[in-house]
C-alpha cells in the first residue's frame, strides 16, 4: 500500500535541482593588469597560482607566455601546465590554447596569459577572451593578464601617446565585468632597466621596442591611465549606487556612425564618457541615398565600426532618410537624447563648402537643447584615404552605363522632335522649353544616379539653342535675354533632376521600412495567433526562407540532448542539408551552451557553413535559429532585422513556454490538492470503522464469559462488516495507484461492457446478498476502450453505493446504453436520493463536517472521488441526479474512440 502521508520532498529532485544550479554556476575572472609589458603580471599570476595550489585547489596552466624568462620558467615549478594545441599556419607552427581539453579537463582554476590575443586561424573562437568565456560559462575560475592599451576604448588615447597602432583589443564589458582586478605596477625608470638587462624582450628586439613605444615618457603616461582605471574599478566597487543618480539617469549619449575613418574614434570617446556617467548610450547609422553607391571598403568600414560600438555596450539603430541632419534630429527628439557626438564632416577647400552648412551646423540649429559634441579625425594621417574617398563617389556619379545613356538619348529626341511639331504650328518658345525641361525630369526618373539628369540638363540647353534661336542650327544666341533664358533653363533643368532623384531616394526608402514594418506586423500577428508549438517553430521557419532566401534551421532543444531540428530549404538557396550534418549542430550546441551568436560572419566558429542566433529570455536560450550562408554571410542590415525579429520570436517562444509551465503547475496544483484531500478522506473514513472495531473486540474480550450469544454474535457480525469495510476502501486505494503520476493516464483496451458490468455484479451479490438489481445492456455488442480493473472498481463502488442508500427490498437497476460516439454507464436506486447539502461535495474525498447531513453515517466516503478519477482519466465525465419518483441516479460515459474526449 502507498504510503500517502509522507510528504518529504524528492531526494533525487534535490539533487538535480543541486546538478542544474552547480551546471549554471559560472567560474570568476581574475584580472593582473598592467600597463606595459615586463611589468610582472605573468610573475605575479604563477605566483598566486601557487599559492592557491597549496591551499589544495586544483589549478592547472592552460597557457602562458614564458618569453624565454627564467624567473617565469622557474616559478612554474611543480604547476600542472595543459600542452599547447599546434597549429599550422602558413607553413609554421603556431602554439596556441588547447580550449577543448581545458573544459574536458575541468580544473577549479586555469591560468590563460595575455587576454588580448588573437587566435590563429582555424581555432574555434577569434580571440582569445572569447576562449575564456567559455571557460568562465563551464563554471571554471580563470587567472588572466593584460596591458591598459589592449582596452578597446583607449585603443586611440594609446595610438596618439604611443604612435603605434594596437590591433589587439578586448571589449571593455570584459574587464568591467570581471569578479577581481590586480593592478601590478612598478617605476617606469625600474622597467627599463629590465629591459636593457633583457629580461623582458630578445635582445634584437629590446632596442626597436626602446626607441619606439617603451619611452620613458610613454611609459609614464601608460602608467598614469592604468592607474586611472583601477582607481575608477575601485570607487565604483566601493560605491552601491552612484553620485548624482538623479543627473546620471537623465543623461543618454548618442554617437553617430559612418564609413568616415573618425567614427572608431568617436565611438570609443563616447563608450568612455558613458562609463564615467553610467549613462546608457545609442551609436546611429543613418543609409541615404548615397548608401548603395559606397564601395567595398567603405562598407567593411561601417559594418567594423557598428561591430566596434555592439562590442562596447551600445544600442545599435539603423535609420533611412535622405537629410542626415534631419534624420538624427527627429531621433534624438524622439529618444530623449542629451549628448550627440559626431566626427568632423569635412574640411572646407572647396567653394560650395563655404555656402552648404555641414552636418554638425544642422545638428546645432536643429537641436538648441542638446549638446554637441565634435571629435576631429586625424586629417594627417587620413588626408589620402578622404581624398580617396572624394574622387570614388565622383567617379560612381560619373559612372557611365550604355543602357541609361541610350535612354537619355531617345528621351532627348523626342523632346526635340515634340519641339519641332510646336514650333511648326508657331507655339510659343516657352513652351518648348518646358518639353525640355519636363524630359530632363523623365530622364532623371528614369536612370540611375545625378549624372544623367546634370547631362540632360545641359543637352536640352544645347539642343534649344541649335535648333530654336535665331540664327537656326548654331550655337550662336544673338537676341537679347536668350543668354539668361539659358542660364534660368539650366537651373530649373539641374534643380527638377536633383529634385526627382532625391523624390525617388525617399520613395525607395520608404518602400524598404514599409517592407520591413509589414513584415514585423505580419510576424508579429501569425505568431500571436498559433497556438501550437510546433506550428510556431514552422512558421518561424518559413518566414525565414521567405525573407532572407536562405535555408534554415530551428532548434527548439539542445541538439546535444534532444533531435529537435526543424529544417526548411530555399529555393533561391543551393543545397543546405549540411545544416543538419554533426558539425553544424556542434555549433548550435556552442550557441545554446554560451548564448552567443556563431558561425559564418562571426568571431566563433567561423568555418560554420551557417549563421546561428539564439533566442535569449530571462538569461534562458529558448531556441536556436541557424540560416544558411552558402551563398554569402549576412550583411549588418540583415543581422539588425534578423534581431529585430528574433525579438517577436523570444515573446512567441516565452509565451508558449508560459503557458505549458502554467498547465504543468495547474496538474501539480490538481494532483497536490487530490492528495490531500485523499489523505483527509482516509483520515476521516477510517475513523469510525477502526472505532467500531475497537469498541466490539473490547466489549468481547472483556465480557465476553458474561455475554449472551446474540450479543456476541450481533458484535462479530459489526467487526466483519468494518472489516469489508476496510478491505473494499484499500482496493480504492489500490485502483488510485494503478493511475499514473502526471495527467492521469491509464491503459486502455477494448472491452466488452457487459462483461465489465455482470463482473462487477457478481461480486456485489457476494457482498449484499438477495439484492434485486436488475440490467439492462444493449442488443448488439458494446466495445469500449478502457482499463477493465478500473471501470468495474467504478461499477462496484456505484453499486455498493446504491445498496447502502437505499431501502433492502427495492431494486437497484443498472443499464448500459450507446449515445453517439460514447458509451453510457446508469446507476439508479430506490432511496431517498441525495440530499442539497451533500449535492457540492459528492465527488469530494473530503467533506467538512459543519457541511455534513445529519444522516450521513460515514460520510460519501472516497468511492466517489475515486470513480469520478478514473472516469476523468478516461477522458470521460460523471454526473449525478435525483429521480422526480424518488432514489438517485449516477452516470457516467466513455468515448468509444481512443484519443476521443467528451466536452
């Protein structure tokens, strides 16, 4: 017998509840910066690392940078060190960190030198920070090194110290974020001195080194913004909210993104003045019409520059517009923006640009109240590259193509061939020139680009003047005002053009964000309106293809775990059925493991043959979403959109997980309340049976010379019935365990439900004997889907229900019927039928006692609790009624077909 009122928790539910949290634990990061190399960083990591050795954590050397220095080397004396991983890399071979056996290795700390490193090709993850989040995700605590000038937004106060470009940098959220910061510092006079006496440096590379970026006024400088930094990571350490909390949180910063070489500069400016008011920050890009016409390079630099901004923390936004000005504008109006930083525009060497206001001259008009702030670029060493820059974008509107040029040409002669016929039938030369003037317009709509509206414009000039002033077919003008008819001509013609080419920009433009608005909505409303989960995932899916072109792939799980893949391939893509080889579902593992982004484009994984983006809610990955990029990796505007409605998908996703979590609770609920309204029935039923049994063998054992037989007998008879009594309750009991925990599913096979019924009346006759009951079965036979033990337990408890309530002459009659797709069960008796008060808990396990009938001698008992459970767990429903002539009814009904559930 289950014993019910053990309400312990779970052994095994601990302990995996103990395995996810210790899963989940993340490792801490220790951090010994510097601010030069040679400083003792590595020195002074080994050294900790063994002392933490002999307090018995298990510690382990994953990779460190010996440098040929014999205090390093000697130091590491007894440490556990990783072999490094070799790799072949243009015919050399490359020492690198072996990630893969560090995580199967698992130690409690891991030693990794120099943060900033740069992998070589081939290795999983881009940098070597990236190797160590993974390590810190595996609950594994690191010690790591780096040097103030490998932070990425002091990478341009470094460079304009130094002279010397820092090409390794690290995010600045990955030092702000770590548990520990150690800042090892000595003289700069003191390190160099080590590196004259080549402790630090090979001697052939000591004095390069010496003379160009370890000065000791370099040194000094590097030193003091080291220090700065530490300083900051300690005051904020120490602070629990910052000062001036009320002024901080109403500053927001906005930096303005372009493919000019100052925007990195002005990017990094605005990531540190955010830090130092812990503000949030926005970087724009804003595409104009100029957009589509940039080069290779220039987009390579706007998709380093939002990457740059996306590493340091900000909030990317991509707008449209043809007025720059404007468009940041209305943003930063909208967005509650404070502080604006942009770059220096240009220079002003040319004469237009004395009169064109520049950007930074709108952006101040425009916003009064908000503060601008401009961040020259290094003209000196990017003069070429904007002049460059200049003589490209002339060269894409001078661009020449055969099929707009033959437009222009027809359109130009039919112009003129129009002219002729009004100059025949002697219409005025006014108008005339507005044919002209109305063809340089058409022309503009209908090529590509400024050129072709500039050359038509001055064409029909041309044109006019040969054919239609006098003299005829020269290009001499000699009346009066023809001069500046010309000039008026081809102002209107050159302001029309640029004009209908700007209107044509916009019209573009506003068809793309509609697109992309229509799209969301559409996403948004499709999602919103499946209720299936699976459905969702196809839909997610399908929307995918359409969109992007490209073959996709959803993991709803782990794919370590579980086969949860659903695939769908493009039309317009190649054969992408490599999505679902190990490889690439390695690769979502990592996705889901790390909650990072991988694959084709990225910095992790990049040999994927697909891009995958997890769907992040609650620090929980609710699926992975892979495209294929066979032909081609994702450009910026396509990851922006692709987050944008990965973002529709999360609320989708997180909803659908709600609500199984909100029926899971609801079944626990259910289940939760039926035990413990069983365990009160038990409690309660059991009482007076055991009562009675007590006081009988009592009153036997202790008169029993005395009694008379009758009495006796009278008592025996008592004990035999409380003892049914129990017998019958602990079969309850027993049908109850043969439902299975969860939703209460049973195993169901067909049956013949007069064979169910006449077993059950067989064994009430045993009980009640000369009982009348009559029954009444269908003619043809009756097969019904059920779990045979549990519907005669049903059938037995309605029965011996009937008889205990009923008077012992009348007839109890049962009748089995078909009604539709189920089958119908009746219980009906000659008694006094149910009472109002007992009708709200007559399937109740439990009954309170102030809402007790004063007639109910043991109560209704569980039986009926126990019958409307098993009925339900057949998908099944159970009623009761009175009879208008007297006694009561019971009935319930089963679906004659599996998987059939009645409303």
């Amino acid at each position: 017998m289950v014993d019910f009122s053990d309400t312990r928790p779970n052994p095994d539910d601990i302990l995996e509840d103990l395995f996810i949290k210790e899963q989940n634990k993340k490792g801490r990061l220790e951090i010994f910066f510097g601010y030069a190399a040679g400083v003792g960083k590595t020195y002074a990591m080994i050294d900790d690392a063994q002392e933490q050795l002999r307090c018995g954590v298990d510690v382990l050397v994953g990779y460190v940078e010996e440098h040929t220095r014999p205090e390093t080397i000697q130091i590491m004396s007894g440490l556990p060190t990783l072999p490094p991983k070799m790799v072949e890399y243009r015919k050399l071979q490359l020492k690198e960190f072996d990630l893969d056996a560090a995580l199967d290795r698992k130690p409690e700390l891991i030693l990794v030198d120099e943060l900033a490193h740069t992998n070589a090709p081939g290795m999983r993850n881009k940098k070597r920070y990236q190797d160590i989040e993974e390590l810190l995700n595996a609950g594994i605590d690191v010690f790591t090194t780096v040097n103030v000038q490998h932070l990425e937004s002091l990478n341009d106060v470094v460079q304009k110290i130094t002279r010397v470009g820092v090409q390794e940098t690290i995010p600045d959220y990955v030092f702000n974020q770590a548990d520990k910061i150690r800042l090892i510092d000595i003289e700069p006079d003191e390190l160099l001195r080590r590196f004259e006496s080549g402790k630090v440096y090979r001697p052939e590379r000591t004095q390069k080194a010496l003379d160009n970026f370890f000065t000791r006024e370099n040194l000094r400088l590097l030193r003091e913004i080291a220090m700065r930094n530490a300083a900051n990571r300690i005051s904020t350490d120490n602070q629990n909210e910052p000062r001036l909390s009320k002024k901080m949180a109403s500053i927001r910063l906005m930096v303005c993104i372009s493919a000019s070489p100052s925007s990195a500069r002005c990017i990094r400016w605005t990531d540190r003045t955010a830090e130092a008011f812990r503000a949030p920050w926005t970087a724009v890009y804003v595409e104009d019409m100029d957009s589509d016409a940039m080069t290779d390079d220039e987009k390579n630099t706007v998709r380093d520059n939002l990457a740059l901004a996306e590493r340091l923390g900000a909030e990317i936004v991509t707008l449209n517009g043809n007025d720059v000005a404007t468009v940041i504008a209305e943003y930063a109006k909208l967005s509650g923006i404070t502080n604006i930083v942009i770059g220096k525009s240009r220079n002003k060497k040319s004469l237009i640009s004395y009169f064109k206001a520049s950007l930074e001259e709108k952006l101040i008009a425009m916003l009064p109240s908000i503060e601008i702030h401009i961040i020259p670029g290094n003209l000196g060493k990017n003069k070429s590259a904007l002049y460059q820059h200049r003589r490209l974008r002339i060269s894409r509107n001078l661009f020449f193509s055969w099929q707009d040029g033959l437009k222009t040409l027809l359109i130009i002669v039919a112009a003129t061939f129009i002219s002729l016929i009004l100059q025949a039938l002697n219409i005025s030369d006014q108008n005339i020139i507005m044919v002209y003037i109305l063809s340089v317009l058409i022309i503009s709509r209908v090529t590509v680009g400024y050129f072709y509206g500039i050359l038509a414009s001055c064409l029909t000039v041309l044109v006019f003047n040969f054919f239609f002033t006098i003299p005829y077919y020269t290009l001499h003008a000699i009346q009066e005002g023809y001069p500046i008819t010309f000039v008026i001509m081809l102002l209107v013609a050159l302001i029309t053009s640029a004009l209908t080419v700007r209107i044509k920009t916009q019209a573009r433009l506003a068809v793309e964000r509609e697109h992309r608005t229509e799209v969301l909505y559409e996403i948004n409303k499709k999602l919103l309106a499946s209720r299936d989960f699976e459905e969702t995932i196809e839909l997610i899916n399908t929307y995918m293809v359409k969109i992007f072109g490209r073959s996709a792939i959803f993991y709803s799980q782990d794919p370590e775990d579980h086969q949860s893949e659903t695939f769908l391939q493009s039309s317009l893509d190649g054969d992408a059925s490599f999505l679902k080889s190990e490889s690439e579902r390695a690769v979502a593992h990592w996705v889901f493991m790390n909650k990072k982004c991988a694959g084709a484009g990225t910095d992790t994984l990049m040999g994927a043959g697909a891009f995958y983006l997890p769907i992040v809610s609650q620090s929980k990955v609710l699926g992975v979403i892979g495209l294929s990029c066979a032909n081609g990796v994702l450009n910026q505007n396509n990851r922006l959109f692709l987050r944008m409605i990965a973002s529709q998908v999360e609320m989708a996703l997180e909803r659908h997980y709600l609500s199984n979590e909100q029926r899971r609770m609801l079944v626990e609920s259910e289940k939760e309340k039926m035990r413990s309204n069983l365990l009160r029935g038990i409690s309660h039923d059991l009482r007076t049976p055991l009562t009675g049994i007590l006081g009988a063998s009592s009153a036997i054992l202790e008169n029993g010379s005395t009694m008379d037989q009758e009495t006796h007998d009278t008592l025996i008879a008592n004990i035999r019935e409380d003892s049914q009594w129990l017998i019958r309750m602990v079969e309850n009991l027993l049908s109850v365990t043969r439902i299975n925990e969860g939703p209460m599913n049973v195993t169901k096979k067909p049956e013949a439900a007069e064979e169910i019924v006449a077993e059950a009346i067989s064994r009430i006759r045993k009980r009640f004997a000369g009982r009348k009951i009559k029954v009444k079965v269908p003619e043809v036979l009756l097969i019904v889907p059920m779990d045979g033990t549990l519907i005669e337990q049903v059938m037995i408890n309605l029965l011996e229900n009937a008889s205990k309530y009923s008077p012992p002459d009348s007839v109890i009659a049962v009748e089995v019927k078909k009604s539709g797709n189920e089958a119908v069960f009746e219980v009906s008796d000659q008694g006094k039928g149910i009472s109002d008060q007992d009708f709200p808990y007559l399937f109740e396990t439990y009954v309170p006692d102030g809402k007790r009938s004063s007639d109910s001698s043991r109560g209704m008992g569980i039986g009926l609790s126990i019958c409307n459970s098993i009925v339900k767990a057949h998908q099944g429903k159970m009623e009761a009624e009175n009879k208008e002539q007297g006694g009561a009814v019971f009935r319930f009904t089963l679906p004659l077909q599996e998987g059939q559930e009645n409303g």
